[in-house]
C-alpha cells in the first residue's frame, strides 16, 4: 500500500510551520539565542527578588507611599544618569560594560540576601540598596537595550524585541510563582540568593558569544556637548519625539504595578504575597499570550502604537473595577497582553529610527521615560492608593494610558493635515485599519 499524504492537512502544517519560522526568526542568530538563554535564567531571579523586595517592604511598613519611596529611590539614577549610560554604550563595547553591570548587579543580590538571612537587614538599608541598583541600571539598561540591534540585526529587530519582551514576561510568571512557593515554605532570603547567581548564566552567555557576527555600528568617538546632541536629535525627529512623550505618560502612571498590584493583594483582597504573586503571574502569562500572537505579525508603526496604547488604558480601567480577585486575574491577562505590544512597538520604532550612533542615547532616554519616570508616579499612586483606595491609583494608570493614545493619534492628523509623515523608517505613515480594529 502506497502511502498518500492527507491533503487537507498539510497545508495547515505548512502554515504552522511558516508561523513557527516567523515568530522565532530572530533565535536563528546564535548570537541572540545566547544572549535569550542567558536572560531567560536571570529574569526570573530578578522577578523572584522584586516579589521578595516588595512584599517585604509591605510587611515591615503596610504603607502604599513607602512602597512607592522604595520604588523611587531605585529609579531616582535611571532618570539622572540614564543619558550618561546611554552615551556609554555608544562609546564603548556593549557586550563588555553588560559584563561590568551584570557582575555588579549579583555582588549587590548576594549581599541583600547575606544581610536579611542574618537578620541585619533594616529599611534603610533597602534604600540604600535601592539606589545602588538604580545607578547599576541607568548603565545596564540602554545597554542591553541598545545591544539587541547588535545581536540580530536590523532585518530581525522587530521580531528579537518582541521576544526579548516576551520573555520578560514569560519570567513574570515563573518567578513570582517561585517566588511565592519559596517564601511561604522558606522566606524571603532565597529569592535574593537566587536572583545574585541567575546573573552566572548570563556572564557565560556573554562570553561564548562570537564578536565576529555582532552587527557593530561605529563607535562614537568622545568629545564635548554629545548628551546635548542626543537631545537635540530626539527634538529634530518626529516620531521619535511622539514615542518617548507617549512612554513618558504611560511609564509614569500606568506602569507602577510594583506598587498597585501589591497594596491590591494586601490591602483590597486581603491577600498574601502568593495573591501578589498570582497577580503578578497572570499578567506575565497574558503578555506571553500576546507577545507570541504579534512576534511575528504587523509592522511597528504609530497606528499601531496608538491602538495598543488604547488597549492597554482599557484593560487596566478593567482591572480598577474588577470586584473579585477572580476577576482581578482575568483582567491581568488583558493588561499583560496589551503591555506587551505596547513596549515591543515603543522599543522597536525607536531602534529603527535611530541612527546607530545615536542609538545608545536615544534608548537611554526611553529608559528614563519607562523606568525613571518612577521616581514620580510610584510615590504618587502610592499615595492615591493608600489616602483613597488602590482602585483609584491603578485608575490613574488606566486614564493615562488613555491620554497618551490620543496624543499619539493627535499627532498623526496634525502631520496628515501638514503633508508631513510619522512614519518610522521603511513603515507607512499610518498602518493600515487592522491596527485600529
């Protein structure tokens, strides 16, 4: 008997197989695929820690506005040296100075993990570690950030950030969950000891990487007045210019869930850190929903930008008014899903319309706009949540993702109505009417 292929399914499988090559474009570069590798172990030490970082926090103070103080204090250098770490990584080689602050950032875990399993461990000194790892961060940050283009190239970008973004959320569900099993069975020192040791997996990713297939851009000799002139490059272009005030509004109100999500746990619910954990989990698991449904679809255009950043006020609106911690779940898939196509679009926009000696700087500055703007919304919507009501500070974020969209979308129809474009490089001006369905 002659075998005969079933014709009604293998064109369904060559689809998937085309999807499958698509979405995972970029882990074909085995420079990326490193360097994915490496982040995937280290992300979720990182997100054990911030779950053991904040509800420790919570029990020493059951305050909303010390949460959001902590929170600041760690993004405090982010917003004040961020330009600095960003010429850096113009200057220098990326892959060295990530060796440098990976380092630093397991010294500084290790340490935070000595001191508490010691019981030496005081709120002050949280500070204090706060600001060590904000300053580590404003270098780290836009490095590694920058350092994506160099892994995959500019044909892969878009598909390599989305993942990058992926797998942070990916982490966002492994880690808490860890985290929450650990600290219920063990306590919190663990997940500092784990997180200082995840940044080995990356150090040896880094150094079995191939210097030869990384795609170097020219280094950015050193002379005076270059942080100026990032500025004045970020002013001279339209689209980069509309991306980083929209990331702004948004890093600033809508992203403190640190902060909201863990006084919802403790203070709405009546929870504990496993509430805060699930919480935080099931956003991770919507943007890895999300971030597997765009990595391999749709251009990177401000259509698309103002459409997630829609999505992304509503869903957050949704959580506020969610009257359950079921409910409270169900909509985090929604908000994890839209955060993740709104960061993939901001990232790779920037990335694309950046000249690549500018691009250090141009990403320091969305680092400030997504990270250091924390220095004043976490104390704020800390404050909204513990004078009102948790509900109302994550409302806030939800309005704010709101306004941001319709600045976005503001500037497009002034460009149509100027005759000017918004269009990113190689992208049309607006995406075509799927962006807004």
């Amino acid at each position: 008997m002659t075998f005969q292929p079933d014709v009604t399914t293998a064109p369904r499988q060559g689809m998937l197989a085309r999807y499958r090559d698509v979405t995972f474009s970029s882990l074909g570069t085995r420079n990326y695929r490193l360097y994915f590798i490496g982040q995937g172990i280290s992300l979720c030490g990182t997100w054990m820690q911030m779950v053991a970082q904040s509800w420790l926090v919570w029990v020493l103070t059951h305050s909303g506005a010390m949460l959001g103080t902590v929170a600041a204090l760690q993004f405090l250098p982010v917003l004040l040296l961020a330009p600095y770490g960003g010429l850096l990584a113009d200057r220098f080689s990326k892959r060295r100075l990530l060796f440098v602050t990976q380092s630093a950032a397991a010294v500084l875990a290790i340490g935070l993990g000595t001191l508490y399993a010691g019981g030496a461990l005081k709120l002050w000194m949280l500070f204090v570690f706060a600001v060590t790892l904000g300053t580590i961060n404003a270098l780290d940050n836009p490095t590694r950030q920058s350092f994506v283009h160099e892994l995959a190239g500019p044909e892969d970008i878009k598909n390599a950030v989305t993942l990058n973004s992926l797998e942070v959320n990916l982490s966002r569900v492994v880690g808490p969950a860890i985290a929450g099993l650990i600290i219920a069975r063990v306590g919190l020192a663990p997940c500092f000891f784990f997180n200082g040791f995840s940044f080995v997996a990356v150090l040896v990713c880094l150094a079995l990487m191939r210097s030869s297939e990384l795609h170097r851009g020219a280094r950015v000799p050193a002379a005076r007045g270059q942080l100026a002139e990032g500025f004045r490059y970020v002013r001279s272009s339209p689209v980069i210019l509309v991306v980083l005030v929209m990331m702004t509004i948004v890093g600033t109100l809508t992203y403190e869930f640190q902060v909201t999500l863990t006084m919802m746990a403790g203070a709405t619910f009546r929870g504990t850190a496993g509430t805060y954990a699930l919480l935080t989990s099931t956003m991770g698991v919507g943007a890895v929903v999300g971030g597997l449904t765009i990595a391999g679809r749709g251009k990177a255009t401000i259509g698309a930008l103002v459409a997630s950043a829609f999505a992304f006020g509503v869903s957050t609106l949704l959580l506020a008014v969610a009257p359950s911690l079921l409910l409270a779940v169900v909509a985090m898939l929604l908000v994890g899903a839209c955060s993740i196509a709104y960061t993939s679009l901001t990232n790779t926009i920037l990335q694309l319309e950046s000249a690549p000696t500018m691009r250090g700087r141009v990403m320091s500055l969305w680092t400030m706009a997504f990270l250091g703007s924390t220095l004043v919304g976490a104390p704020l919507v800390g404050w909204v949540g513990q004078r009102f009501d948790p509900r109302w500070a994550i409302g806030i974020g939800g309005v704010a993702a709101l306004v941001a969209a319709g600045i976005g979308l503001i500037a497009i129809r002034s460009a149509e109505e100027g005759g000017r474009s918004l269009a990113p490089i190689g992208t049309p001006l607006l995406a075509e009417k799927e962006d807004f369905v």
